[in-house]
C-alpha cells in the first residue's frame, strides 16, 4: 500500500509541477512586463503596479483560466 500512496504522490507532484510550468508559460505570453518565477506548485507574479492591474484587468484575477 505503501508504494501505491508514493507512485500516486510523486503523480500528483508531477501534475502539480506541469500545471505551474503551464501557468509560468502562460502568464509569460500574456503579460510579457511582468516577471514571473516558477517553482513546483508555485508561481509568482511581480511587476509594478500589478496591485492597480490586478483590478483593472480580470486576466490577472483568475490565472487559472491560462491553463486551459
């Protein structure tokens, strides 16, 4: 049972690492002023003045919608 809860966990760690790759790329296309750094199940988004941006463009709120 042990290795089937690593195999699936090492999977899932995989997916979660594709999807921020995905999101980096994404967002990099999309915004190419902004700096963007990824890490596994992590991506970060800076620039100036991304807070005003953020509530401007609804692009920025809802980055998930780059993954499809």
């Amino acid at each position: 049972m042990e290795r089937l809860e690593a195999r699936a966990r090492e999977r899932a760690e995989r997916a979660a690492a594709e999807a921020a790759a995905r999101l980096g790329e994404g967002v990099r296309s999309a915004f190419p002023e902004l700096g963007v750094d990824v890490e596994p199940e992590r991506v970060l988004v800076r620039g100036a003045g991304l807070g005003r941006r953020m509530l401007a463009e609804p692009a920025l709120r809802w980055l998930g919608g780059l993954l499809r």
